[in-house]
C-alpha cells in the first residue's frame, strides 16, 4: 500500500496508519538533513571572528556604561536621586533612573536645574556612545547639534 493510494477519510485501518507514520517520518528525516549543514574551515573561522568581535563590542559597550557612573556624585533632592551634569551653561541635574534611558538613539530626556529655590524641567535631546565616556546633549530638539558632557565626579 502506498502513501498516494490513501484517501482522506475519518478512520484508518492499521495498514493505512503505519503507511502514513512511515510517510511523515520520512519527510521528518528530509527535512533534519536539509537543516544540518556542513561548514567548511574557512566559514567556521568567519563565524568565530564575527561573533568574538561581536562579544567584544558588547563587553566594550558594558564598561564604558559603567565608567560613566563609576564615582560619580549624587544628588539626593526631594528623596529622588540625581546626577549633576558638567559642561552646560546651567548646574542641570539628571534622575538617576533616567539614566539607563539612554542609548545610542538620541531620546528626549527631561533635566532639571535650581531656579530660586525650586527644580525646573526642560527636555533635551540626549544620547551616549558605545565608545566615549561622554553624554550628547542637545539644548534644541530642532536644531541638534550635541555637546559633550560628564557628570560630576564625587
């Protein structure tokens, strides 16, 4: 009995079933050999270099997100924790639970600064990269143009 032979119908004899479990294993099997794939040295080394360059990147990415916080001091204003930015025009302050927020994207971050005793907000344009230490803020969210900032050391 073949595979073609069998009609669709609700109930199957034995012979009809064992038929149609041989069939679908066979297809199973084809398709497992057409999944593994056999790599050559050359491709192998490619695949390694790429992904140990990637893990690099990454570790490289985590340390400089840490060295810039690392010592760095906060301001505890109204039970928020803040860090002071360094190098703008105003003392402007940053939440700390902003700061994960961050990425190689520019985002919109709200920054606030004293202003006769009282915290004031204003929305900049803020993003970091992977290989600086440095904060990009932009005062204009038109007009970008990013100015290289730190926050205050302890």
């Amino acid at each position: 009995m073949e595979y073609n032979d069998i009609k669709r119908k609700e109930i199957y004899t034995k012979e009809e079933k064992q038929t149609i479990m041989e069939m679908l294993n066979k297809e199973r099997k084809a398709k497992e050999k057409q999944a593994e794939k056999k790599y050559s040295e050359e491709e192998k080394r490619k695949i390694l270099t790429s992904l140990n360059q990637e893990r690099k990147n990454i570790e490289i990415s985590e340390d400089v997100k840490v060295r810039r916080v690392a010592n760095k001091k906060i301001y505890t204003i109204n039970n928020t924790q803040y860090y002071k930015l360094e190098n703008l025009e105003r003392g402007y302050l940053m939440r700390v639970d902003d700061y994960p927020k961050l990425t190689n994207r520019p985002k919109i971050i709200t920054l606030y600064y004293d202003f006769l005793g009282e915290l004031k907000k204003k929305d900049f344009l803020i993003q970091i990269r992977s290989y600086s230490d440095k904060i990009f803020v932009s005062n204009d969210l038109l007009k970008v143009y990013f100015k290289a900032c730190s926050f205050e050391n302890n």
